[in-house]
C-alpha cells in the first residue's frame, strides 16, 4: 500500500527546521561545532537542488491544466516558472561545490578554546569496508535521500568486530590520519568516519582504534584473518607447493571488499 506524502506539510516542516537552525548558528560556543554543521548544510543544498528540479518540472508537466486570472497564456506562464526553477537549481551546484570546499577546509582547522589547551590523544583507524562502483551508487543514493548518518548506519554492517581490526593490522589499512583524499566530503559520529566521494563514485568507511587498545600480536591476527576466510585453525594454509593460500596478491582486490584502504 502507498504511503501518502504531503509535499506542503513536508516543506513547512523543513522551514521550521531552517529557521530553527539560523536561530541556533547565530553564536557557537565551540567553533569545533561549524564543522559538522557545515556536513550537515552541504547534504542540504544538494537536497534543495534536487526540490527545485522537481518542482520544475511539475509546472512543466502540468502546463496543459494551467490557467491564470488575466490574458497571459497560462501554458506559457507555467514554462516561466519552470524556467526560473531549472536556473535556480543549476545556480546551486556553485553553493554546493563551495560549501562542501568550505566543509573540507574547517575539517582542517584545531580550534583551541582554552589558554593551555590539553594535546589531544593521538587517534587510528582502521578500515572497515569500502565500495565504488554501482555498489557504491547505492549507498551514495542512500546518503543523499536520508542523510550521512543512514550511510554510517548501513556500512557498519561491514564491522565485525576484532575480525575487522585484525583483518585490517594484517593488510597495513591502520591510519594514524584519515585515509581522505582532498575533495573527499567526511563525517564523524559514534566512533566512524565515513569518507565519501560523489564524483568519484567511491564511499568508505573507518573505524576508531584508540591507543589503549593493544595491537593485535601476531597469533591474533592470523586468527582473525582465518576466521574472515572461513578457515578453522586445522585447516592447512599452504599449497603442497608452499604457497601461502592467504597471501595478499597484486590486484587482487574487489570493488567492494573488508579492509581496503581509501
């Protein structure tokens, strides 16, 4: 059964949450705060963008039922408006491309909001899964309509754990910075980075290893990589020729694949 959507209830609920947000950015306490708001304002003019559009072309659309109070062609006043939308949306994709290199900026700056500030605990990361490709179409898809943290959400599926972080030690995908590329866009919450590129048609995805744990010795590793292989600890490793079944191999990797770097 279809789920009724009101396009008018929805648009007076996003303006209430506009209004809320220009209320709430007239000050910040922390400036470290901009940043995630910046992610979040940039995943909305995209959105904005797309509104337009559609908006657009239902005028477009609907022209032939169109009628007006004076003598102007009403087909042709519907076109106008159309018209007008369409540049308007196209008008974004600047906006949108300046804050998103606004957001990478301030994701670069440390703000020190105390006269003696604290060092802050150096952090790693390891890799938990990364995908291009329509693999990745879809998840990029997902991010767009219900924002970054439906994409988070979705490839911490991917995390399994002390496999994950073994599998992660044995490939040398552990990042004492973020495997990020200059026009990636990033978002940080609940212990992931999720890392994604829009033109490039890739989304990653990383996991906090904080210093206090202890990297996994050697013995561990090979468990956790076993385990990842379906592999019990009985099982050989080898060829009869002594080739090591497990061995990373040059391009061997899959465009979608646990424990591969950005």
């Amino acid at each position: 059964m279809a789920t009724f959507v009101d396009p008018v209830a929805d648009a007076a609920e996003a303006y209430e949450g506009l209004r809320g947000l220009a209320h709430a950015t007239r000050a910040f306490e922390d400036p470290a705060d901009t940043y995630r708001v910046l992610g979040e304002v940039s995943g909305s003019v995209r959105l904005l963008r797309q509104v337009l559009d559609q908006l657009s072309r239902a005028h477009a659309d609907h022209r032939d039922i169109a009628f007006t109070d004076d003598r102007a062609p009403a087909e042709a006043v519907a076109l106008a408006a159309a018209d007008e939308l369409h540049q308007a949306a196209d008008g974004l994709d600047e906006v949108a491309d300046r804050v998103m290199h606004a957001h990478e900026a301030s994701g670069r700056i440390a703000w020190h909001t105390h006269t003696n500030p604290e060092p802050e605990p150096s952090r790693r990361w390891v890799n938990v899964v990364f995908l291009q490709g329509s693999e990745a179409d879809e998840v990029l898809d997902l991010i767009d309509l219900e924002g970054v943290q439906a994409g988070i959400a979705h490839l911490a599926q991917w995390d399994f754990g002390d496999e994950t972080t073994g599998a992660a030690f044995m490939n040398g995908e552990v990042y004492d910075q973020l495997p990020a590329g200059q026009w990636d866009r990033t978002f940080e919450a609940d212990g992931y980075v999720l890392t994604y590129n829009p033109q490039m048609g890739y989304v990653g995805l990383v996991r906090e290893h904080p210093d206090t744990t202890p990297t996994p010795d050697e013995e561990e590793v090979v468990a956790a990589r076993d385990a990842f292989s379906g592999v019990t600890s009985e099982s050989p490793r080898c060829a009869a020729d002594g080739t090591d079944w497990f061995a990373p191999k040059a391009g061997g990797a899959t465009s979608s694949s646990v424990g591969r770097s950005l």
